[in-house]
C-alpha cells in the first residue's frame, strides 16, 4: 500500500506554519516592496530577530537542532513542509535557532564559543568555501593554512558567500596538504572576523547579498581547527549536502503563491470583453505551471522521506534540485507574463521573485553539478532507473 498522504502531526504542522506566514511576514509585504524601491534594505536585522522570537512563540525554533541544543530535530520531510510554507512570500526570512550542520563537529570549547552562541542567535558564521576559480570545482580551492609554531596562517580569498558581509566568524575550508588535496589536505577552521580578514559586497541582480572575503595572513590557534586535520572536505560536502532538498522545497511556495496570483488576474483581467483566462494560451500557461509544481512536490518529498530513512541524500536531491529550481523559474516566467506589463513593475513582487529564483538554479549547486551527479550515478551503477520503488 502506497499512502501519499500527510499524517496529522504533519498537517498540524504544516497548519501553523502557514498561519504564522499568512499573519506576521504577508503583512510586511507591501511596505518591504516600498523600501525597496525607495533603495533601501527591505527589512532590518532587528526585525528579523523580532520575527523570530514571534516564530518561537509558535513553537519554531531551530528545526533541525538536536533536542539537547533546545531544538525541534524535526525529521525531513516536516522541515521541508515548514520551508514550502515560507517560501509562499518573498520576506528574507528564516527561523532562529540554527547552526551551520558541521558545527556540531565542535570540540567542548569550540562549543561554548561558536556552536551555543550560534543557535542561540548571539553570534553570525559563514561558510566559505566557494573562490574566484574554484565554484562548481570545489577540489580546486586555492586558499592555503600553513602551521607557524602553534598558530596557523591563512592566505587567500573567497567569494559568493552567503551571510559573509554579516557574520562574526567564518568557517573557513582550506588547503593544508596541497599534494594530499581534498583526499586529506583540506581543513577546516573557525576564523573570528577580528583576527583580520575582511569582507567586500557583491552586488547582485537578486535581493541576495554575497561576499568576497579577503585572508592576508590571517593567523589563528591550533585549536580552532574544526574536526581533524586534513577533514575539511568531508565536512565540506556534508555541509553542502545537508539541505540542498529544501532549496526546491523553499520554491513550491514561491509557486503555489505565484500560481494563485496568475489564476486570481486571470479570472479578473478582461481584455475585448473577457476574461483572459477564458484565452487557451493563458489556459496552458496556468496548466502548465499546476503541473510543474505538482511534479516539484512530489520529487521533494521523495528526497526528504529518503533521507528520513536513512538513505544517502545525494541522487534524490540532486533530482529535486534539478527540477524544482527549473520549475519555479518556469512558473515566475508565465505568471509574469500573464501579468503582462504590470508583472514587470516593481509596484508587485512578481518581478522580485523572478530574480531570486534564478539563483536558486546556481548556489549549492549548479543545474550542471545536478545532472552530472544523476549521470554518473546512474553510469556507475550506484543507482538504478526506477530502482527507488
């Protein structure tokens, strides 16, 4: 028997999540949108922080936290509930409460000065991993810690990081056996801001807000080695694994409240006297966009019940990466378009939504990363077609 439906712990769940949505972050909209235009930061850190303490009330925080760090440790599948549920509006915001997944390699006093801060929201990391010739190709980092006595020092720079013009400390991969690579010479550090590296923004297209950090010499103790030496590419690709399902996840959101606008002009627009959602073209755009993200869904959902059996997460996330992205980046398209004009102004978040979406298709790893992992799953024999049922 094959039951595709929710139980009711996750209904609930999934019930209050959308309630909090729907009553503290849809009604920001509309000034954020104005903000925004008038140049500014569409919302502050601080009110950011006020939401999450709202979010705490309603029983959400840290939801994928161990329960001994005061967090839900919610399975999978609810986490990526909870997440397509705030992917339904377009307010940067996530729930508070959460660390970086390798963080918990922390030793006991690295856990008192990095990890319980972090969940506690009382301090800001980075994960930098990414650089100028070395994206998709993470073997190729270049950045380098050599040992000075009982320091390390590190040289180098990276980009496109995420949160990195906010956080206090980064966690930072580099390479400390260049002839061992990342069979063994890559290591991670815990790198506090003040011991000297710098950030610079990246202005993008989208709301996102990268950073290139710059390491010139920067020296830090033994001790803030994060796991062993020469780990740091295991803890690497166990961080970029780790929630690569939930990127789709977040756009089944995005779609299901896109697709509700474009149904709801759609039956309001007229044009020569009707409807234009009595026109076929703009029937087969919303046909098509249902089907998109029903399809997203259920690749999403397959990914987040594989990995809450214990299944390596690797093919099945790549899949609901794959399609998922492409499918909120498909449904953006047409339901701007049927907005025709007005979709395009800044006046409605169609056009905003168009933007950050087309990121989603890039970090944590490019539609090309996807397929190769897919293919070469598949050519190795460590997958099989259709061989998940």
């Amino acid at each position: 028997m094959i039951d595709f439906g929710l139980s009711e712990e996750q209904r609930a769940i999934r019930d209050v999540a959308r309630r909090f949505v729907r009553e503290q972050l849809m009604p920001l909209e509309t000034e954020v949108l104005r903000r925004e235009r008038t140049g500014g930061a569409g919302i502050e850190p601080a009110e950011v922080e006020e939401l999450r303490q709202r979010a705490k009330e309603f029983g959400f925080w840290g939801l994928g936290t161990p329960d001994e760090y005061g967090g839900m440790d919610l399975p999978a599948v609810e986490q990526a509930l909870i997440t397509a549920e705030l992917g339904r509006t377009f307010i940067p915001f996530s729930f508070g409460g959460e660390a970086d997944n390798i963080l918990y390699e922390a030793d006991e006093r690295q856990t008192k000065e990095y990890l319980l801060p972090t969940i506690a929201g009382q301090r800001k990391s980075c994960f930098a991993i990414t650089e100028p010739g070395a994206g998709s190709d993470t073997r190729a980092i270049r950045t380098s810690a050599r040992r000075d006595g009982g320091e390390w020092v590190i040289r180098g720079e990276k980009t496109f990081i995420t949160g990195g013009n906010e956080a206090d400390f980064a966690i930072v991969i580099a390479v400390t056996d260049a002839l061992r690579g990342p069979k063994g010479g890559f290591t991670a550090f815990l790198v506090d801001r003040d011991r000297g590296w710098t950030s610079s923004p990246i202005v993008t297209m989208g709301p996102a807000g990268p950073a290139t950090l710059l390491f010139d010499d920067v020296r830090v103790p033994n001790d803030h080695v994060l796991g062993e030496v020469g780990a740091g590419y295991e803890l690497a690709m166990r961080w970029i694994m780790k929630g690569r399902y939930l990127i789709p996840a977040r756009g089944l959101g995005a779609c299901e409240r896109l697709l509700e606008m474009a149904i709801e002009h759609a039956n309001t627009r007229h044009t020569f006297g009707h409807p234009i959602g009595e026109n076929q073209a703009i029937q087969w755009m919303i046909a098509d966009s249902e089907v998109d993200l029903e399809a997203a869904r259920w690749l999403v959902l397959r990914s987040a019940w594989g990995i809450d059996q214990g299944e390596p997460p690797q093919h099945d996330s790549a899949i609901a990466k794959l399609y998922g992205t492409n499918a909120v980046n498909r449904v953006a398209d047409r339901v701007l378009q049927i907005h025709g004009g007005m979709g395009y102004t800044k006046e409605l978040p169609i056009e905003r939504w168009f933007r950050e979406v087309r990121l989603w298709r890039i970090f944590e790893g490019t539609d090309e990363m996807q397929r190769l992992i897919i293919a070469r799953d598949l050519l190795r024999g460590y997958r099989k077609p259709g061989g998940h049922i």
